[in-house]
C-alpha cells in the first residue's frame, strides 16, 4: 500500500524530472529520495522513471 509519503516523493521527481532537485523540494538527501524510489518501484514491481546518468 502506498504512503503518503512515498506519493510525494513520486510527485516530487515526476514535477523537477530530477533526483536532485526533487529531494531538495521535499528536504530529504539525494540518496534518501533514491532509495525511496528504488523500495517503491520493488514494492509495486514497475519501474517508474528512465536513468540516465
């Protein structure tokens, strides 16, 4: 079941299309919002955004 959380997060990278810059809009580390997304994607089992370096 999703979060609250996990949502926002999720919205946050959707809305600046960066790790980066989403986790400075929701005030987290970068490598936090990552593994965030990472346990979200496992979770729901899709991966939800391209990487690219």
């Amino acid at each position: 079941m999703l979060t609250p959380r996990q949502i926002r997060h999720f919205i946050a990278v959707a809305e600046t299309g960066a790790i980066c810059a989403a986790a400075q809009a929701v005030f987290i580390s970068q490598s936090t919002l990552t593994l965030a997304i990472q346990q979200l994607e496992e979770e729901i089992g899709v991966s939800l955004f391209n990487r690219r370096a």
